[in-house]
C-alpha cells in the first residue's frame, strides 16, 4: 500500500454555499454536524524510526553474573529497630581505673592541701669555730695512740735464736725477711702455695731458724694486706687439721703433734712432726719442730706461748 499524498480531484469539491434567508431553528437534540466543515486532511503517516545501532558483541568480555534476588527485592520502608547493646567489660574496667585515679589523685590532693606546711630548715647554718690557741704538734703526736706493734718492723716481733743452739744449714738464723718463694720452698706442694700467697695478698713475712742436736726448730710470721684478714683467716684454718688442740686464755689458734713418722723430700731420712698456728689481725705466727722422735707437746706449748707475747 501507497503512503503517497493524493491532490483532491474537482468531483470532490464541495457544492456552493446557498443564498441568505431564514434559517430554520436546528432541531433540539444533539449537535449536528457541520455540513460545510471542510474534510479534515489525513494524517499523514508516522515514518518508520530507524532503528538504534546496536554494537557488536566483545568477543573476550567475560560474562556477566546474574545480579542477586535481593538486589530487586522491596526494601522494607522501615528497618526494625535494634536491641540495645550491653556495655563491653574491657570499657566498665577502663572507665574503673580512670574514674579511680582521679578519685584517688582528687583525695590526695585535698589531704595534702589541708596539712600544716612544713617549715624549711635556716638557709644559713652556724660557721665552725677554731681554737684560739695554736696546736704544738709534739704534744699532740705524744697524745696520739701508739701504732700497733704489728706494723712495726716485723723481724723485731720474731723470737731470737736461743742460746746453745747452732744455725740450721742456709735458713737465717737471725730474724730476716722472707720472700714469697722462700715461704713456698718450705711446703711440699710449693707451686701451690707459692699461687695462693700470691692471690691472698700476701704483704711480708718473717723468719727465724736454728736446731739443737737433732730436732730443727722454725719460727715465721707472715702477714697480709691491711684490706685482707679474710686471707690471714683463711690460711690459719688451712693450716690445722680436725684433730688440733685449740689454744686457751683467748689465744686465735691451735697446736697438733703427729704420731706418724714423715719423710724429707728426695731423701730417705724420716722425722716426727709437730706445729702450732695462731693469728692476730693480719699477722699468722707458724711454729714448726722436726725431731728424730715425738715432739715434746710441753715444748711445742711454751714456745708458742713466748712468740705470741710479742704479738700483743
């Protein structure tokens, strides 16, 4: 079917309008309609609309997932209202300690507040005063007590050599100062005891030595540093042995007399021990005899007894 727009032939004009006159009343009722009214125009009609481009499909898109059902679902005009939340222990125990320090600065600070203020000590203190009369230092040396007799000259404390006695082979027959390896030579284990005089601080040391017939006779005191008595405790305990007779009259000390017979070292000759041991302050007096038969206890007592009064 055509959509061309056609031109009215002449048949289809209308015929011409009629000369004036009366004009009957129209009849009552609905509207006629109006005769002469020229015929409205068709329309014309709507043209096709094109049709939109529609883009070629990717070719390496990847597909598209289905969107979820709640996503078309009616939301609810109004979300119920929720429960209303507990508070959390962590918040009421950080609330407490908070609320506690403030509490407890609070109260301080009014206690504090209250109390009678303390009052400062004078900034100014009484200046020393001096006497008027000048020191004469001889009679203030002469006041002074005497120093201890055992930092004096240590060889003057030892005991002399006695009479009717002769020297025994090299040792000193007259009180001499001894060295740290002197004091060594006379142990057995000298190595030994030369290290540990040495870690103890060994400060000096004095001897004297003499024999009568058969029997040798040794008398030394060693002293140590004036900051270690511990030492002088120390080697006077490790000088006597569990079956010692401890001194009386409150002498720091014992004595011992051996039974067995001992041997002088690289030799074959043997000798009865006996020893005593004392100690006053830093200073430990050794007594030692070596006889060819058990030594006299009476001996050993009375000789100790004389070397210990010049200790005193």
């Amino acid at each position: 079917m055509s959509t061309e727009f056609v031109e009215p032939s002449a048949a289809d004009a209308p015929p011409p309008p009629l000369p004036a006159g009366p004009q009957a009343d129209p009849p009552a009722g609905p509207a006629a309609a109006e005769p002469w009214a020229s015929p409205a125009s068709p329309a014309s009609p709507a043209s096709p609309a094109s049709p939109a481009p529609v883009e070629p499909a990717d070719p390496f898109a990847l597909p598209q997932p289905p969107a979820p059902a709640e996503h078309y679902a009616e939301q609810p005009a109004e979300a119920p209202a929720r429960r209303p939340r507990k508070p959390r222990p962590v918040l009421l125990l950080v609330s407490a300690l908070v609320v506690g320090t403030l509490l407890g600065g609070g109260i301080g600070y009014a206690i504090q507040a209250n109390r009678p203020p303390t009052p400062l000590p004078p900034l100014q203190v009484a200046l020393p005063t001096y006497p008027a009369a000048r020191l004469d230092a001889r009679a203030a040396a002469s006041a002074a007590p005497e120093p201890l007799s055992l930092d004096g000259d240590l060889r003057k404390l030892v005991l002399s050599r006695p009479d009717g006695t002769e020297p025994w082979a090299d040792y000193p027959d007259v009180p001499s100062w001894m060295t740290v390896g002197d004091l060594a030579d006379h142990k057995t284990s000298a190595k030994t005891v030369f290290k540990m005089l040495n870690q103890q601080g060994l400060r000096r040391a004095a001897e004297v030595d003499w024999k009568k017939g058969d029997t040798r006779y040794r008398i030394s005191l060693i002293q140590f540093g004036p900051d270690r008595a511990e030492s002088a405790v120390e080697w006077a305990m490790n000088s006597l042995d569990a079956g010692s007779t401890a001194f009386t009259g409150g002498v720091n000390g014992g004595y011992q007399v051996e039974d067995k017979q001992q041997v002088w070292g690289g030799t074959t000759d043997k000798y009865y021990y006996g020893y005593a041991v004392a100690r006053r302050g830093t200073v430990v007096m050794e007594i030692e005899i070596f006889a060819p038969q058990k030594v006299d206890a009476t001996e050993l007592r009375d000789l100790a007894k004389r070397q210990w009064e010049r200790l005193i």
